[in-house]
C-alpha cells in the first residue's frame, strides 16, 4: 500500500452527512474510503478536462491556420437549421 498521509478535511454539513450515509449503508468501509472514491473521481475528471481543452486548443490553432475561404455565417446557420428541422420532422421509430 502507497504511504498514507492523514488529513483532516471541513465539509459542509450536508456533505458530511452523505459520506456517514454510506458507511452506514455499507457502500464504504470508512469515511476515508469515501473521499479516496470521491478524489479518485475527481481526478479522473481533471484529466479528461484537461484533455479536452488540449484537443478544442489544437482545433482552435488549425482553424487560425486554415487559409481557406470560410462559409458565410448566414449560410451555416440556414444549413443547421435545415437540417435539425428535417430531423425535428422525421418520424419517430
């Protein structure tokens, strides 16, 4: 097991009130165990954020670089309006 450091957290009292609940409801062990999940979680989040902002990043850099001629707003925003009419319109399967 890694080393563990011991902390003591404030949550507010609705907080604390949800982690006892899952102990008591045996979805935990303890209530340490219920903020390493909830970290866990967290983290995992973080990253995927992160990623996602590295990737709207490298799309946002390439669309500056694309000297291309773009679509006049009028005509995209027509485009997707025609389109999610067609489909509001379609019948349901």
């Amino acid at each position: 097991m890694p080393t563990v450091e011991k902390m003591s957290i404030a949550l507010p009292k609705e907080m604390a009130t949800l982690v006892r609940e899952a102990v008591a409801a045996g979805e935990y062990a303890s209530s340490s165990e219920v903020v390493r999940d909830a970290l866990r979680d967290w983290n995992e989040r973080r990253g995927l954020k992160q990623k996602s902002l590295k990737t709207l990043g490298r799309f946002w850099r390439q669309a500056l670089e694309d000297k291309r001629p773009g679509i006049p707003m009028d005509e995209a925003l027509d485009g997707l309006e025609k389109k999610y009419r067609t489909m509001a319109d379609a019948p349901v399967k």
